[in-house]
C-alpha cells in the first residue's frame, strides 16, 4: 500500500468518531498509541458510561476493544471494517478505575485481517478480550 493510500490516523483523531475523536462532545476521546506492535491506551470510565450501578456498560467495553483492533490495523497501514468479533467479558470494570487497552494483529491476508485485544485493570486484573476479523476495504481513511 503507498503511503499517499495509507489512513491519516492524526485526522481520524480530529474527526466525530464516538470512540477517538476530538470533536464529538459525547464521545469517548480515545487516546490510542503503537508501542512497539501492540497499541496501548488507557480510558478511566466515569458516570455516564456505566451500565449497573458503579459498573462500566458492557458496550463501553466493546467499544474500547474494537477501537484498539482498528487502530491496530490502522499502524499496520491497513483501512479495514469490522467483519466479525467475539468478545469475553471475565470481570466487571469499576467506574473511576483505569482501564488499561490493547491490542495487536495477529495474521493478515490480502483479504481479511484478526487481531486480539484486551482490557486489564491497573493491576492486571482482565477484564475481557476480543478476537476481531477486519474485512479490508482498500478504501482510504476508513477505518
């Protein structure tokens, strides 16, 4: 893939995106970085995103895991969708307590891409994971 083709992560950042951008008053504003080849980020969940009481919702959590596969697959130099995703829910994810993502690609084809993700508490404690296949779009800045 050229690098005039390659997503302009920067931009996405910028954009309205529910899980990373800046400009959506709602959204999450993720702050997702490439150490290495695994994408690590961190998100304290507050009021607004629990689901029981005192308990971050269950589609928080997804989203955080989905976000770090794209990203993923984005510093890859990848534009890819979602196809298909499993997730395992292990613990609860207290509000006010950080939560500690990532994520990292684990085979690629011309067509398809899996990635992995987790979610921990500060001390290690999982709280769920994720195996995701990308469908590859080849469609630049989709994410």
């Amino acid at each position: 893939m050229s690098k005039e083709s390659r997503p302009d992560i920067e931009s996405l950042a910028d954009s309205c995106c529910f899980a990373c951008g800046r400009n959506n008053p709602i959204g999450l504003k993720l702050r997702l970085a490439n150490v290495g080849s695994v994408v690590r980020g961190e998100f304290v969940p507050q009021d607004l995103h629990q689901g029981w009481p005192g308990v971050t919702h269950g589609g928080i959590l997804y989203t955080l895991l989905d976000e770090a596969g794209a990203y993923a697959v984005l510093h890859a130099g990848l534009n890819c969708i979602t196809a298909r995703s499993q997730v395992r829910f292990v613990g609860k994810a207290p509000l006010y307590e950080p939560i500690q993502i990532s994520a990292t690609v684990l085979r690629k084809t011309s067509r398809l891409v899996e990635t992995e993700a987790s979610l921990c508490l500060k001390d290690g404690t999982i709280i769920a994971k994720s195996a995701t296949t990308w469908w590859v779009t080849g469609e630049p800045g989709l994410a």
